[in-house]
C-alpha cells in the first residue's frame, strides 16, 4: 500500500513537472514572439524613417534646382533684353570723318564736307526697325526711309547691320553700326560718291550719339 502511494506521488510530481515545463516553454515562446515582434517594429520604424529622410532631402534638392533654372532663365533674358536696348533710341550725327582709302582703311581726318551742307542724319530705332531721316542743303525736304537691322555677336563685339530700302541709305542699301562701350555713341562707315557721278570715291565714318 506505502509502495503505491509513493508511485503515486511519483507519477503526479512526473506529470506536474511536465506541465510546469510546458506552461514554461509556452512563456518563453511568448516572450520569444514579442521580442521579433519588437524587433520587427523597430526595423519598420527605421525603414520609415530613413524613408522620411530622403523625400525630406529631395523636397530640398527640387525648390534648389528650380530656382538654379529659373535664375539661368533670368539672366538669359536680361542678357538678350540688354544686347536690344543697347541700339534702341534716337541717334543723331555729331562728328564726320574721313578715310585714308575709299575701301574704308587707312587714318582719319576731321571731314568739312557735310558741315558745308549743314547735313545730318538721324535714326529712329525701334525694336527691329527704325526710322532713318536725313536733312541737307541739298533738298529742301528732309528724307525719311524705313528699314530693320540685325544684330550679329562675335568674341569681340556685336555688329548691327541697319538694312535700309534705298540706295541712299548706302551703296547696297545697308550699313554696319558699332556702339561704344558706354552705349552713348555709335560709329558707321559709309562709302560715298562726293562726286555725284555714280561712282563711290571716298570713306567716311559717321558718329552718331544717343539722344534718348
């Protein structure tokens, strides 16, 4: 009877073990559960945050590389919009010179030949035309021509080519105008037939300066 007691006794300690070792194991894998749980929040938690971090730099970077554009933009068109109020205004002549050489080479000297005839000339320009006037001795009317000019950029300077309509306005209807470096003044050669017999015989260039 004490021996089966005892076996018993033995069984129930046996089958409490077991159980205490299973609610055990249970707890540890619980435990096990919410630590990965945690870890796998944590990681998530990282992720989003390196995430939150790039598209904050790259909300950055964009207003940055915009502004970069729309400056260049800016300044491209400043550039072009100076390059054409350089040339627009009133011109009149103020001083007539006179080549070494018909073919516009040469020294210059003070020229008294247009002074005899109280000739002048002015342009009117405008944004990609102008007005050219020209008043003398010579007519009792002065005599206006409408034209357009180009404007051509190299390393060294901009030419404005001012095409007119008529041989008056030139040889082949078409004169080369370069301004100063302080805008105020403008030089063009000019061939001219002094003669008035249809054939070109001198060089001149003619000063004009900025009225307005």
């Amino acid at each position: 009877m004490s021996e089966e007691i005892l076996t018993k006794e033995s069984e129930e300690m046996t089958e409490e073990e077991l159980a205490e070792k299973r609610r055990a194991a249970a707890e540890q894998d619980s435990s096990d559960e919410e630590e990965d749980e945690e870890e796998v929040d944590e990681s998530k938690t990282s992720k989003a945050s390196v995430k939150k971090e790039e598209d904050d730099e790259e909300e950055e970077e964009e207003p940055e590389v915009a502004e970069g554009k729309s400056s260049v933009k800016k300044e491209e068109g400043e550039e072009e919009e100076g390059d054409e109020d350089v040339i627009i205004g009133r011109w009149t002549t103020s001083s007539f010179e006179e080549y070494e050489n018909m073919n516009c080479t040469g020294s210059l000297v003070d020229s008294p030949f247009f002074d005899m005839f109280n000739y002048s000339e002015t342009y009117e320009i405008r944004d990609g035309g102008f007005t050219w006037s020209q008043t003398s001795a010579w007519h009792e009317d002065p005599y206006t021509e409408e034209g357009t000019y180009e404007t051509t950029t190299t390393d060294t300077s901009t030419v404005y080519t001012l095409l007119g309509t008529t041989t008056k306005h030139g040889i082949e209807g078409y004169r080369e105008g370069f301004i100063s470096e302080d805008e105020n003044s403008m030089s063009i050669k000019v061939q001219w037939d002094t003669d008035n017999n249809h054939i070109v015989d001198s060089c001149f260039k003619f000063t004009f300066y900025k009225v307005n």
